[in-house]
C-alpha cells in the first residue's frame, strides 16, 4: 500500500494554497492502514467565510465607503453596473437583483402568473426554499423522484407527472452540477410549459458550452452567503433572454411601479442593496478562478477515493460542475459523519430528507409520495469541505480522515 506523509500546516499564510493541477491528481496516494493515532486533531472547516473576506476586504471598505458618502443605498450605481457586468457573464439579456433567491424564484413565478389552481413540478431532493414560492402564489407542488446517476429529475417521472394543470416546471441546479436541460426543455415544450431555472447552487457552471442560466424560460438565482458568488447577507437575481418577463420582475421588485407613485401592477419590495451589490461587483471577476479550485479540490477528492465503498459526484461531458457542495453518498452516511467530527473535519447533509417528508409537507395535507431514489440519496448523502481557499494540507488532512473511516469499520 502507498502511504504519504502530511505536509506540515501553512500557518505563516493560512489563506494561501498551491493549485493542484487535475492531471497530478495520482501523485498523491494515501495511507490504507487505519486510523492514524499520531496524527494531531485539526479543524477543517466544511465552508470558511473569512477567508475569501479577507482577501477584498479593502476594496470592500473602499466600495462601501463610497457609497456611505453618496447614502444612494438603493437602486444606485453599484446595482446597475452589477446587472450589466453579470448578463454579460453568463450570457443572457437581462439580470434583475433582487433581495433573496427565494423572492427570486417567487418573482418568476408570479412573472409567468402562476396562480391558484395551478400546478408546478419539482424535485423532491430540492431544498425547502425552492417549495416555498409556489405555495404562497398558491398553486400545488407536485414532486418528481431523482434520477439515479444524476443530481437532476428522473425524465420519466416528470413527463408523468404533467397534467393539463401543470403551469411550470422547477429545473434545480443542484450542488453545483447542471441538470439536464436539452431533454427536460424538450419535454416542456412539447406541452408548451415554461421551465423555470434555479442556478442558486451553479454561479458559473457550464452546460453544452453555456453558462447554466438563461437555458429555460426564466433562470432566478439565489447569491446567499454560502454561494459560490455570494453577498454577505441576502441577496438574489433574475435572469432571462425574455424581454417582457424581465420587465415584468422589475416592475414587481418595486411594488410594480412604472415611475414613482404610479403603480401599474401590484408587486412586492425586494430590492438587492448598494452595499451587496458592490460586494457581488468585487467578486465577479474571480469566480471562474475561484470555481476552478472547487474542481481542483474536487477531482482529488474523486481520486483518492475511487476504491472506496463510496458513490462519488456524477461527471458528465458535456456539463462543467462548480462544485457547490462536494457530497459523497454511503449507507454508513451517520457514523461517517461522527468519525469525521471526532477528527475535526466540517460536514454537513444536502439534504437529509426529501420535500414530501418534511413535517410543513405533511401538515398541509398534501399527498403522499414513494420517491425510492430521492429518499435514498437524502438518507446516504454526506458532504465534505469545499470552498476555493482550502489549502493542499486541508485536503489532504479530510482524505485522510475519510479513508481512514473504512478501515477502522471492518
């Protein structure tokens, strides 16, 4: 068995790491032997805010400043150049901020009047915010199972799961990885519905050549703390190709009106600030790096854990995965987690139960669902640390411990 060595821990520049490069992942094996008793207990965090924070704090503090002075705190300079700068990236016509990504999902819904009576599908391993938006405009969820060998929804339970009610269907973007978009828009369209395409979990992740926005119908996206283009504090946008559904966001993000006073429809108040704004500005520019390191990390993660007992993230050719999250699923997914605590390694669950067993759910009285796949996933899924600062040491650090957890178990 190959063994290796821990390089000692960077505590001279604990923000700095060296790129590993995805073709010398094999250059680092890993000791097969068992639980290593001499090796100290560290803390690897599953996600470390500070460290990105650290790196801009200055042009933040100059930016924030900026606008302290003007006190222009909405609907100002930072805003527009925002919208402007991130259509461009991901190459869509229009990109609307808003307060969160759950009025961002809200807003798109209520632009494609979903309503009472109304029907809209989605992927019972979402997380709750993406349910939450169709309930309060009043339409029905409808759950749709996972696909087996991919984060999106099983296609043959969602063409079944269309009816004459059905007014939208919710494509998740999950952890990173974009669905399958061709084939579930080609599905929609055969029953003229409009996808709505929820990016929060994939700033930057590529499918077909293009930026996994702007694909169906109306993309919202949450730009939450922990997102891999993040505010720090709430933050959301709408993006779309459709001129008239991007005027109709704008118009609800501001109590639908069309010029001060003069409401055209009635809307809603969300409004991304001045001051989240500039901090989306300042970390646009770095987050195709920053998403590269993700798929560094990740890909030495798969590497060293190919002969394990473990099912690691789906890859796909023609997909470009920004690893959001990077999960591992295993039936031992619980005592995996407590070894990797007791180690001082973050982990966390992705979800730990899918939407129709949450107690909101049942409460509602809406049905019962058998969804073998999405319950699963939801009870075997285990993520590990990803963010784009973890160093080489860190990584190493968490391989360590997870293979040392399969040993120590037989």
């Amino acid at each position: 068995m190959l063994s290796k060595e821990f390089p000692a821990q960077n505590t001279a520049h604990p923000g700095h790491h060296e790129l590993l490069e995805d073709s010398d992942t094999s250059r680092r094996d890993h000791n097969l032997n068992g639980p290593s008793q001499s090796a100290p207990l560290r803390t690897i965090p599953l996600l470390d805010l500070t460290r990105k924070y650290r790196s801009i704090e200055a042009q933040l503090r100059h930016h924030w400043s900026d606008t302290f002075d003007t006190m222009r705190l909405l609907n100002g300079t930072n805003l527009a150049a925002f919208e402007q700068e991130f259509a461009v990236y991901c190459g869509v016509r229009h990109a609307i901020g808003v307060a969160s990504g759950t009025d961002a999902i809200f807003l798109s819904l209520r632009a494609l009047a979903i309503g009472h009576g109304d029907e809209v599908i989605l992927p019972a391993h979402a997380p709750a915010p993406v349910i939450e938006p169709i309930i309060h405009c009043g339409a029905t969820p409808v759950l749709v199972d996972k696909a087996v060998e991919d984060y999106g929804p099983d296609l043959t339970n969602l063409q079944a799961a269309i009816t004459a009610k059905t007014k939208a269907i919710i494509a998740v973007h999950l952890l990173g990885l974009a669905c399958d978009m061709e084939s579930i828009c080609q599905i929609a369209a055969g029953y003229r519905i409009p996808v709505v395409e929820d990016s929060s979990q994939a700033q930057g992740a590529g499918y077909r050549g293009k930026r996994a926005a702007g694909l169906g119908s109306i993309t919202p996206m949450s730009l939450g703390p922990v997102k891999n283009l993040a505010c720090y504090g709430d933050g959301g946008v709408v993006l779309t190709n459709d001129d008239a559904l991007a005027q109709t966001v704008r118009l609800l993000r501001v109590h639908g009106q069309g010029e001060k006073y003069n409401h055209k429809i009635y809307g809603w108040n969300s409004r991304l600030d001045e001051l989240q704004a500039a901090v989306l500005r300042v970390k646009l520019p770095t987050l195709d790096q920053d998403n590269a390191r993700r798929r560094q990390v990740a890909a030495e993660y798969s590497n060293q854990f190919r002969d394990l007992p473990v099912k690691t993230p789906p890859c796909f050719v023609d997909r470009e995965n920004v690893y959001h999250q990077y999960v591992i699923e295993t039936p031992h997914r619980n005592d995996l987690r407590q070894f990797l605590a007791a180690r001082g390694v973050g982990n966390g669950m992705y979800y730990p139960m899918p939407l129709h067993q949450h107690e909101a759910w049942i409460s509602r009285g809406l049905p019962r669902y058998s969804l073998p796949e999405s319950e699963r996933y939801a009870s075997q899924n285990i993520a590990l640390p990803m963010f784009a600062e973890l160093t080489d040491d860190e990584v190493d650090y968490v391989i360590h411990a997870v293979r040392d957890y399969f040993p120590a178990r037989d």
